[in-house]
C-alpha cells in the first residue's frame, strides 16, 4: 500500500490503468470530456475498467456547458467523481447534483503564491485540488530555490485546501515531503505507449517505491 493518496490522470490505455492499479492508487482517471487531451469513449473507459480492481474510477473532463446533463452522464456511468480545469464552468452544479470534484490547477512559472491562492479560493465546489506544478515545468528544485516562490508560500496555499500536488520531487524522498508539508497526497499523470503494451515507468518507480509501505 501507499502512505499517501495518489491520483492518476490521463489514462488511455491498459499499460498505464493496470500499473498505476498495481500500486493501489486511490484514483484513477480517464479523460472522456470536450477539448480534453486523448480523450477516448465511454465504450473504452468501461472495457479498461474492466480489467482494474480497487481506484476510485474519476471521469477527466473539460470545460462544462451543462452541468445537469453531465451530472447524469456520469450517474448512468456509475461514477462518481469528475477531474476538472480549475476554470471549468458550473463545476458547482456537478456537485449539487451528488458528483464529487477534483479541480485541477495548473501553476505556471510566472504566478505568484497570491495567483495561486487566488485560484484556490475560486474552487469552492472541490473536494480536492491537484495543484500541477509539472505542466508548468516547475519542479521541486525550483521551490527550494524559491522560484516562482518558495516552500513557506507552498505550505500557506497547502493549507489553505485539500491538495494533491503533481510536481517533479527529483530524488527527494516522498514520505519525508509529505510529513514535512501539508499536502493531501500526490498526482500523477499516464502517458502514451511506447509500443502496443509496453512502457517504461522509470520515472514513476521512483515515487512509489518510494510512497510504498508494509503493513
């Protein structure tokens, strides 16, 4: 099992569904709405569901026109949660109508801790933020150098909502971050096949292994 929560997103093929499976994440998400990245069908998601036991199954959507009707998507789907761009509209109406959701934040280089926090405030309807420094080219090196700012301004937005924070660590000892900081967990994101079935996950094994314990 792992000492933390993890979320994986971008999932579109079984390589990635069953390894991050293996490792016991507690989400998993398949990107299925308008204008999002790969998005494959929901005839797709529930033949790969299929074949993974135990996440939580989180449906990757985009921008929302209509709230209600995406709702009962989902509901007919059987899921449950919906990963969303922190400026998606009626995000709020997904979770009156029972969905629960996961706003995805993305920092890039040139915000300030404020900017972030700002976006943290706008996501009232979250049961959990991913707070994406990787899409930003952002890694951990660049907090403990302080740019864009530094582990204080991390901690203060950390604390401010349910955090699950996707960032390069390079080498840092994962437990030992989440100890030392008040973060909700750790995101992931799955990428393409090098060839039908296979991938390396060299770049992942690190922070499981690392997140791994033994009860």
């Amino acid at each position: 099992m792992l000492a933390t929560k993890v979320l994986a997103s971008g999932i579109t093929h079984l390589t990635d569904a069953r390894y991050f499976a293996a490792w016991e994440v507690d989400f998993l998400a398949f990107p299925v709405g308008e204008g999002v990245s790969e998005a494959i069908s929901w005839d797709y998601l529930n033949a790969l569901r299929e074949w993974v036991e135990g996440p939580v199954i989180v449906a990757e959507l985009g921008q929302i026109t209509d709230g209600q009707q995406w709702a009962a998507t989902l509901q007919e789907q059987q899921v449950a949660y919906a990963l969303v761009p922190a400026d998606a509209g009626e995000a709020v109406t997904l979770t009156d109508q029972g969905i629960k959701v996961i706003s995805h934040v993305a920092v890039a280089g040139y915000q300030s801790a404020d900017d972030v926090a700002e976006a943290l405030a706008a996501q009232p309807a979250a049961e959990f933020v991913l707070l994406d420094f990787e899409s930003g080219g952002i890694t951990w090196q660049d907090l403990l150098a302080g740019h864009p700012f530094d582990l204080k301004a991390l901690d203060n937005l950390l604390s401010r909502r349910p955090c699950l924070l996707q960032i390069s660590l390079e080498g840092e000892d994962p437990i030992a971050v989440k100890k030392a900081h008040p973060l909700a967990g750790f995101a992931v994101r799955g990428s393409s096949e090098e060839k039908v079935g296979y991938k390396s996950f060299d770049d992942l094994d690190e922070l499981f292994e690392g997140l791994e314990v033994f009860e």
